[in-house]
C-alpha cells in the first residue's frame, strides 16, 4: 500500500474546524481576542481508556433451501474490538440451527472455529480457519458456505474481503486439488448457483493439461513492510498462466514483487524474480500436504537489506501468500544457495526455528501488521501515511495515537515528511482515550500541554489536527474534545481555542488528494 497519499490542505490561519468559536489574534495585541464560549461541556475527561464500538445489529447470511440464493438473519453483537466482533458473528452464524428458508451453516456436523489465531484481520482482509468437518460438503455446498461466510464477515466495517481455509489449508475447488478458490467479497442478492457455475468455468477438464489452462482470481497478497516492521496484506486481481501449483507460485511471487515494489521507497526493492536461482519446486509432505521450496541465489539476505527489508520478514511475506492462496499448502521451505534456512531472525520480532526448514504459517502469526492511517507533516500542511500495528491493536485510540507519535519512517523523512508530535510526548502522556456518541474525549498530560506551548504558534494547529484527523479517520468518530490532566485549557499556544470540539472535514481531505 502506498504510504504517501493524501495531502491535507491545512491553512494554519483559517483552517480550524471547531463546533465552537476559534481564537483571533490582533496586530496591536498578540493575545487572544475573547470569544464565544461553547455550550456547557457536559464530558468528563477520561481517565484510562474506552473501546470506541457500539453494540449493533448485523445480517449473517445462510445457503438458502433452494440452493439458488443466500437468506439473511438478523443478530446483535454486543460492543467489542474488530477482531473479537468477526469471531463472534462468525460464531452465529454456525450457531443458526436453519430454519424454513435457510439451511444451518455446515450442514449435519456443526464445523467450529481452528486453532490458535482462527481470525486474522489485516488491511481488510480477514482470514477464518475452520474445522476439517467443513470437507464434509460437496465442492458446490463448500463454495456457497463460503460465500455466505464472506458475505456475513463484510457486514463489519474494516472488512472487505475473506479468504476461507479449513485446518490451516486452502481448499481446492476441483478433484485434482489444482483449482484455487481465491479471495471472496460480499455477493448479497446474487444467485449463488451461477456464482458456482462461473467458478466450474475455471476448472481444467479431465484429460487436459492443467499449466495450459490459464486462471485470472482474486488473491490476497502479503509484502514484506519497509524497515522490516513485519508482513501488510492487500488483495490484487492476478494472472497465472497456467493452473499447476508452481505457476501459481511464481505467479503470486511476481504479483507480490509489484505491489512492494509500488510503496513509497519500492524502487529499491529487489525483484524477486530474480534472486530466485529456479522456478518454485512443489513436493508432498508425509501427511499429504504441499510444500513449496523456493530457493535464493546467494547474498540474497543482503540484497534484501539494500531494499530495507528483511530475509525474515520476506519469508513470513511468502510463507502467508502462498499458503492462503495454493490448495493443500502447509509450509515453505526457504534455501540460500544449497542449505534451507532454519531460523528467521529480526530485530523486531521473535526468531523463529524452522524446523527441517519447513516455515509454517503458526510459525509467522506475529509478523502480520495491520495498518492505521496517521497524519505527518509536509511543507507545512498535514500529509497522510499508512502506519504498520499489531492486528489486534488496529481499532485502539491509543495505539493509533502512539503510531503518530513515532512519526515517520526513513523512507518517508527522505521524501520530507516530518513528525506533527513534540519528541518529548510518550505514550504515558495520554492519560484516557474514549468515546461519547459520537465524540472522542482524549485527555492528556500537563507535560503534553507544555510542549505544544514550547511549539509555539506556527506548529500548534498542525500538532492538534494530526491529532484529530488520525483518530477520527480510524474510529470513524466526528469530533474530538481535548482535555489536559482532566481539564479543558481555553487557550495553549494561542492560535486555537482548545476547549472547543474539534472536527475531521472529509470534504477538505478529499480536495487535497494527490
């Protein structure tokens, strides 16, 4: 994903939205001109923090009797995190015991949820592992459960996309475990049984050859992230030229290298085609399963490194997108000349033993990031970047406010982009985030209050509105309420009113997009 997007037209002397009346300064007096007070506040500053959700209704959709189309369901979620809100309509949605219309979600054996970590959520996509009592279905059954799984997990605002695996592994569409059945997107309304007839389209006939007959599907695609923070995701549109298993190997690899290579800094990042000393290899494991070795020319960990990335977080990239996507894959090996690479090690993260060489997908769980959006500075105006975070941290207040306050990467201070946040300013200082309706109460320390006064004038608006437009773009909130150490301050550097509410305006976000 791109880093650098959207450019936020900031007019320090005009640009400050708030519900109430903002400061003006004089040329004869260079103090505050008083103004219109708010309405009374009727928030009490928060001391700790707050889950901004609300509890709501959600539509689970079930495969309908007729087999023509899906039938929806209405449930109530209590409030909770993005994570445990996928998790919890999901576990509706097995729950349904059917009905006259919808059949119950897995037919005669109830399937439940696999293995440690069995919802992932990252940039959109969210990933579900079922249990094997899913392989109970016919191929058209599997199919339409998991369009009707995917159409229920888009409801939730953040996700856009699932992909379906059943015991760690991706589940062929055809008898020859060749034809993959890719990233799904909500389908509510449509016919389901055409949707599976398209899908029949794609499979090789019997007594063809499968690396001649071309596939174009939706994929989720895992890059490793600049200055080795971890693995992001995104899903692209991708040709393969045929439909073996090392053609949809090289294929994803290849769609991988483009969408690294397309982030801010991407041109130094090698391609990957060519530390590669050979087309993927694809063998059988004991228990069935596929690995795929792919196999790096040597000083390739040093290559890496020029293209700020790390060969632990390459293999994690892979080990994830292949895996996802290939039927039956469970594991990658990684080589370095003639030797398998047995241990992944980061600064960042944990080193991992890769146990005969074998890089599982378990194994690489911590290395998946989410992304929030923050806002830095840029020629004196706000400018919007993409920040890596842990998956469960995405819809925290406060991990948002802490991704601002480590500001720009290298890449990124490269291109002129500085941090908004005084370097002084720790997480210690956010004494409480939380919600109210629709507002955001963020109260922060004295020391906080200080530094923007130490700012000055010039920097103040930039500082309280990167603040603003990072929380309300992330927690779809409208408007944020400061306080400093439970109490509101009137004025702080003297260019804005701080005891006013103040708003995120899409409207002049989307003028200054470039």
């Amino acid at each position: 994903m791109r880093k650098k997007g959207t450019c936020l037209l900031l007019a320090v002397c005009c640009a400050v939205f708030l519900t109430g009346c903002t400061g003006k300064v004089t040329e004869e007096d260079n103090s505050p001109v008083p103004t219109l007070r708010p309405a009374e506040a009727r928030y009490t500053a928060p001391d700790g923090d707050g889950i901004v959700a609300e509890g709501r209704e959600y539509r689970i959709y079930l495969p309908g009797r007729d087999s023509l189309r899906m039938v929806s369901r209405s449930v109530y979620l209590e409030p909770a995190n993005l994570n445990d809100t996928a998790e919890a309509l999901v576990n509706s949605l097995i729950a349904f015991e059917g009905d006259g219309e919808a059949r119950k979600f897995g037919g005669t054996r109830t399937p439940e949820l696999y293995g440690t970590h069995p919802i992932e959520i990252s940039g959109g996509v969210c990933t579900v592992n079922l249990s094997s009592s899913m392989l109970q279905l016919s191929l058209s059954d599997y199919y339409k459960h998991c369009l009707a799984l995917s159409t229920t997990l888009c409801e939730i605002d953040g996700i856009n996309s699932v992909n379906v695996l059943v015991a760690d592994k991706s589940v062929a569409l055809d008898i020859s475990g060749n034809l993959p059945m890719g990233t799904l997107i909500a389908h509510q309304g449509e016919n389901i049984a055409v949707l599976w007839e398209q899908m029949e389209a794609k499979r090789t006939p019997l007594g063809e050859d499968s690396s001649k007959n071309p596939l174009n599907s939706l994929a989720t695609l895992y890059y490793p992230l600049p200055d080795n923070r971890g693995v992001g995701c995104t899903i692209r549109m991708v040709n393969f030229e045929g439909q073996k298993p090392e053609q949809l190997a090289a294929g994803l690899i290849s769609a991988v290298n483009d969408v690294r290579r397309d982030m801010t800094g991407g041109q130094n990042f090698p391609e990957l085609k060519g530390l590669m000393t050979h087309d993927p290899v694809v063998s059988e494991l004991e228990d069935g399963t596929r690995l795929i070795t792919l196999s790096l020319r040597e000083g390739t960990e040093a290559i890496l490194a020029e293209g700020r990335t790390d060969l632990a977080c390459f293999a994690a990239a892979m080990t994830y997108t292949l895996t996802t996507f290939i039927p039956g894959t469970t594991a990658v090996c990684i080589r370095i000349g003639d030797k398998p690479v047995t241990e992944l090690k980061t600064a960042r993260f944990n080193a991992v033993t890769a146990l005969g060489g074998l890089v599982t997908r378990p194994a690489v769980e911590p290395f998946l990031m989410s992304n929030v959006t923050v806002y830095f500075a840029r020629n004196g105006i706000l400018c919007e970047c993409e920040r890596p975070v842990a998956r469960r941290s995405v819809d925290s207040l406060r991990a948002q406010m802490c991704a601002l306050m480590d500001g720009p990467d290298a890449t990124e201070t490269e291109e002129g982009i500085s941090a908004t946040l005084p370097d002084a300013v720790r997480e210690d200082d956010i004494l409480g985030i939380a919600a109210e309706g629709d507002t955001l109460l963020v109260n922060l320390s004295e020391r906080f209050r200080a530094e923007i006064q130490e700012r000055g004038r010039d920097e103040e608006t930039l500082i309280c509105y990167s603040i603003v437009n990072t929380l309300c773009k992330n927690s779809g909130m409208k408007r944020v309420r400061f306080f400093f150490e439970g109490e509101q301050a009137e004025y702080v550097a003297g260019t804005i009113y701080w005891a006013g509410e103040f708003m995120y305006n899409i409207g002049l976000a989307e003028k200054g997009l470039g």
